[in-house]
DNA sequence: GTGAAAGCGCTAACAC
DNA sequence: GTGTTAGCGCTTTCAC
C-alpha cells in the first residue's frame, strides 16, 4: 500500500469533529447543514488543504462525467474546429474530455481498443474516422454511447454533410460561370501507408463527376489528380494539371487545405487566379476567407458541437432522432472563382488578400464589422505606443 | 443505489470459478497463472462482456494516469500545434489527456479552480496562459505537479521563447535588408475585455524597440499599431499605416496570423510585397511557409513536446531541471522580406504562394520532398482516375 | 498458483 | 441537521 499522504474526507470529518457524511454534505451543494457547520467544515477544508478525490467521489457516484473524443490529425484546421465546438457543448454541460488525437491506423486502433476494452469514458465521440464492423461490434457489445462526426456508421447516431451534393455544388458553381474543362484535386491513400479511412474526397470527386455528367461533359480522367492529403501535394497535382497541353480552366480541391496548394501551384506556374484559373475549395476554413477562396461551406465548428450534443442526450438516456443527422452546405463564392478567359492583359492584381478584410472573421467564425479610435498614445513598455480601441 | 448492471470483476471470478485476486491478475499482466486458469478467465470476461472500470482500477491503485492541458483558443495554428506536441508525448507515455479549452477569462479561471480544488488530474500543463500569485498559490498549497509552455511563472518548470529577443531578430532581420521606417502590428488588449494574460506580443514589441534603438532609429510611435488578435484586425491596423503620408517600408506583425492580416491589407492598398512592403511574421506557422511570409520560427510542437516531458518527469518524482527552459528561435527568410525599394514597373508578381511547393511542410512540419509518378488509370467510383504515388 | 479480505476515498441511505 | 455505515469495483497483501 501506498504512504497515506493527502488528507482524506475523514481526515476533514475528524478535525472538524462531524462525520463524513456531513463533510461530504457540504462538498457537494451543502443542503441540510448548519451554516456554523458548514463553515467550520469550510474553514478545516481549507486549514488542511484537502482535496476531494474525483475518482473516489466518480466511483462512489458512479459516474465519471467523462467524455472521450477521437480526432484524426488534431493539427488540421477542419479537425481543430470541430474538436472546439465539441469542447465547447461539453464544457457546458460539465463534462471532462479527454482527447485522443490519431494519425495512424495503429493509434486509432489503440485508442479504439483502450476505450471499448475498459471503462474509461461514459461515451464517445469518433470524428471524421472510419469504424469497421470489429470496431462498431466492439462499442456495442460494451453498451457503450456512441456517436459520430463526419463519418457514416450503420447504427450510430452522426452527424455528417452530403459530399456528394457538395461535390456538385461546387462543380455546379464553376459550370454555371462558364467553365467546361475543369479539374479535380483531391485525396488518394499513399501506397502501402493505408488512411484512417477518410472517404469525403472520394464523395466530392462523385458529385464532381454526376455534376459534369448531367451537364453533357465527358469526364477527361487525365484532370482527375489524387495524392496524399495537405497543401504541398495539392500543388504538385495541381501543377500536373496546369502542365497539361490543354490545361483546366478551373480546379476544383477536396479541401480549403488543398486549394491552398492549387493557388500557389496557379501562382508559380504564372496562372493568375481568378483571370487564367479559377479554384473552389471545400470546408471554408479561417484561411479560406483570408484568400478569398470560393468554397463549399460546412458548419465544422457545429458539426462537433451537435456530435457532442447528441451524446450528451445519448448519456441522458434520451433517444436520438434523426439517426442521421445532415448539416446544411453552401457555396461561398469569393473571388477564386470567376467566367473562364477573364485574363487581363499584364495579369492584373491578384485576387488573392483583396476583398474588404474588415469582413473576415477573426475569432472562432465570429464575423465582425471593425471601426477603430485612436485613443490614446499609451506608454508600453517604458515607450510610446498608439493604442487602438476596437468598438463593435 | 443504482441497479447493478454492468457485470463486475466479483462476477467474473464466481462464474470462472476462482477469485477476484486472480482475476484481477489476468487483467493485469497475467503473472503468476496458470495457463488454463486465465484461459478461463478470458473466455468468462469475453462471455460476459466485462469492462473493468478505470475508476475503481485508478481509486485502488492510487492513481489514474491522467493529466489535464490547459490551452487558450484552442482554434488558433500555435496553440494547436503545441497541443498536438503535448498529446504525442502523453499518448506514448500512456497518459489520458483533459484538455480544457479557454477563451475568457471566467473560463480560465474556472477550469483552474476545477483542476485545483479537486483532485482531478494527477498534473497540469498550462500553455500561454499567465497565472497570477493567486493560481500559482493555489497549485502550490495542492502540491499539483504543474509545468507552463509559452508563460513564465515564479519557480514553476516552464518551457518559453526569449520573445524579446525574437522581436529584435525581426527588427535585424529587416535593418540589415535596409529598411529604417519599420511598422509593428500587435495585441493590445480591448477595452474592459481583459485577455488571458498574454504578454508575447508585448515583449516582441519591446524587442523592436531595442533594436531600433540600437540602430540608431528614433522610435515613431505612429508606427506601432495594437489592436485585438486576429487577421482581421490586423489587416486594419496595417491599413493604417498604409495611409500614412510616410508609410513604413517594412511590417512586423507579432504573429504569422497577423501577418496574414498585414499581408492582406497590402494587397488591398496596392502595396506589392515585398516591392513596396516588406512583411515579417513570428511563429511559423504551417501557412507562413505557403505564402511564403520571412517570420521568426519557434519551435511550437516541441514546445508541447517538452511541457509533456517534463510534466512526466515530475510525476515520476523527478527534479525538473533547468526550471526555465528556453527554446531556441531563428528567423526564416521568404520572400515576402526584402531590400527597400524594390518596386518592378508593373508591380511584378506577388511573392505569394512564388515558392517551390515541394518544399512546403505538410503533415505536422514534416518537410517532404516530393516525386510523383503515374502508377495507373485505376477505377473510382465507377470511374477512371488518374492515380498518383508518391516517392519519398 | 490461488482465495480471502482489507483497503482506496467517497456518496447516499438510514436512523436518530 | 447529523453520524453511521454499507457499498462503488478494483488492487494487493498475506496465508495457504
């Protein structure tokens, strides 16, 4: 056994000289105590430095009020913002969350197996990541709540978007500007190195090609560039396609992330952006804004935060309807994306940083309206400095 | 009481026959059992669909491997790249990780007040977040194992940057190029909307001071612009400066995110950078090496990494030595820094996205050389795609 | 090797 | 109002 260190709720009890039931009493709301007892309870409390166990009080109540949430790849910015919605619901609802970032097929398994194995969490939340039968199998044996973000699983309430329909909005979009030869950037598995099973790039490239299908257009394979995700391949794709001896008016990226790529590919390869290309991306994340990206927006920061919501009814014992939950998309038209042959003579400026920033959004997606007020020049740091006052 | 529901490890010994002793021994290594005996055991737990609970394991053990991270805006590119460095180390070093979110003040202070009062997590990592006496006396009187990551704190293990000193390698960085009227785009914090204590953006402040004076230069406080954090913001206040009747030639924005911001802004008053403006950053942020924006690097991700090492350290019962460890920081020149003056007829290409993409970082800084060959015209949803692999 | 039993630190009935 | 006590579900001696 381990040295009896920290002081304990009898320890409390004892020196205050009342019993343990009502040291917890006053732990937890404080109802049916005296105030002098409760004060005198406090006061020990504080004299002694205790601190109650949550793993004794959890155990003993028999719940921990835990949640576990499983990102892929935390640094993504789609993935951190909806890791912050979910953050946010829990947080509120006063649950902990414990998160479990995954980059590999080994780790997701991992965590997978840590969670379903043991009791760890009272529910879980699996963003974005696929889960086999073995998997679905393992949560349901245990009776463990589960729900989903951003991933289809027979049975499990999620919440998720139509990439497909998005895949067509925003192949719609560049058609109904007038663009006939257009490209598809997007996500392929790296040989030997199998994903998590991310399947909204495969989704999108579908609706990309109903979408040119129903439009008459023969889908020319050579304009379809797949490779591992992030902005550096994107741009090698992207650069492929530009290369190409009768190159795409348009591309269309699987992600903002990836469009990233294609601008930079477009601005190397001397294809100003929208004149010469245009590019739609997909997610509109905080960046996407910043460069003008034309995009198909989904809510990512509420996608985490109805996932984490529907748990919290799942936990509650309440029913969740629907099952499938499906989140609106829209396209956001910045000025990526423009009629093809619009190249002006000498380039023209780039479309890139040139909308009005005072209506980016800053903060969380919170757009704001700016206006300034020089209010004082201020001493900082033993100089002068003119601070700005910021009024909504 | 609650209805006993979930079988327990009572009940998994009295089906297989044994005792609790023994099978708590299977579930922990399986040493000293006999084959058959834990054999049995395991096909028992699997037929009842036992899940041992971590509480009760955690409570009887006497501890339960968990610590909590404590991160403001958990959405912006610095914080999460210090998290994911964090998870990564507690993820091998076998620990759960709470991760608090916090965006106020009444948030921060809530969450500490948890995390203190209680006994939740087994140790704490704070990241960029100022704790006063108060806070730190508070872990103190706990004897709560805690370590800072980008936030100085009196006798606390805590892994920082010299900020000054990276203000003042920016300010170099653009003096040696040429520029002498040099503008700062930073935080201040907005009126009666007190922040969590940031003070970076102070002290890179002060590092431009420094070393202007060292260069001899008069400081003009018209050219140091505050406002709230955010690209937005940003973008305004280096408008301002913009519309100055003698604008700076050269920008230093406290982080990339408001470099961004600057950037922007430039674009929008015909500034071509780094022609007419030449633009520095401070973090390096993944979309830093993208737009291809000179900033001074720090380590974010390792910075994580160490807050983790270290808090595992101090769990161990070990001395955490130096109590201040500090990072090394160095400026990363891109083009969107240069010579004064530079200005093409015509305004010339935008530096933006101008570099070799095959050298951006993708996935979590790694820095990938890229080769792509045609491996075949495989089939996609019912379609022909050209795939491409990827060669390291 | 294995079982019995004593905790781990708390909550919640229940009696007074 | 308050003290007593029986668990919560596990780990870990300690005999056998």
């Amino acid at each position: 056994m381990r040295t009896p260190d920290r002081p304990t709720i009898a320890d409390v009890a004892a020196t205050a000289g009342v019993g343990t039931g009502t040291v917890s009493r006053v732990l937890n709301g404080g109802v049916n105590v005296r105030e002098s007892t409760r004060l005198k309870v406090l006061e020990v409390i504080k004299r002694l430095g205790y601190r109650p166990s949550h793993l004794a009080a959890a155990l003993s109540r028999g719940s921990a009020r835990t949640v576990a949430i499983l990102v892929p790849h935390l640094t993504r910015p789609s993935t951190v913002a909806r890791l912050a919605g979910a953050l946010a619901v829990l947080d509120e609802q006063r649950y902990d969350t414990i998160v479990c970032n995954v980059d590999t097929r080994e780790q997701r398994d991992h965590h997978l197996a840590a969670l379903t194995a043991r009791h760890r969490a009272d529910g879980v939340i699996v963003v974005s990541i696929y889960l086999d039968k073995q998997h679905l199998e393992a949560f349901h044996r245990g009776a463990i709540p589960l729900v989903t973000v951003d991933a289809v699983a027979a049975g499990v309430p999620q919440t998720i978007i139509d990439d497909m329909a998005g895949g067509r909005l925003a192949t719609a979009h560049l058609l109904e500007l007038g663009h006939r030869r257009i490209g598809f950037v997007g996500d392929a598995i790296p040989r030997g190195e199998p994903d998590l099973g991310f399947t909204s790039s495969r989704r999108r490239l579908l609706g990309y090609r109903r979408e040119l299908a129903a439009a008459g257009i023969d889908p020319d394979p050579e304009l379809v560039r797949l490779g591992p995700h992030g902005p550096a391949v994107a741009a090698e794709l992207a650069d492929q396609l530009l290369r190409l001896p009768d190159p795409p008016t348009a591309i269309f990226a699987a992600s903002d992330t990836q469009a990233m790529g294609v601008l930079s590919a477009a601005e190397r390869r001397g294809f100003p952006v929208p004149g010469k290309l245009s590019v739609v991306g997909f997610d509109d994340i905080e960046s996407a804004a910043l460069l003008n990206l034309s995009t198909v927006r989904q809510p990512l920061e509420h996608s985490g935060g109805e996932g984490a919501r529907r748990l919290c009814a799942l936990l509650h014992g309440a029913k969740v309807r629907p099952i499938r939950q499906q989140l609106p998309l829209r396209i956001v038209r910045r000025s990526s994306s423009a009629r093809p042959g619009l190249d002006l003579p000498g380039g023209g400026p780039s479309h890139l940083f040139a909308a009005d920033a005072s209506r980016m959004p800053d903060e969380r997606g919170r757009s704001r309206s700016h206006a300034f007020r020089r209010v004082s020049d201020i001493r900082l740091g033993g100089q002068n400095a003119c601070r700005m006052e910021w009024v909504a």
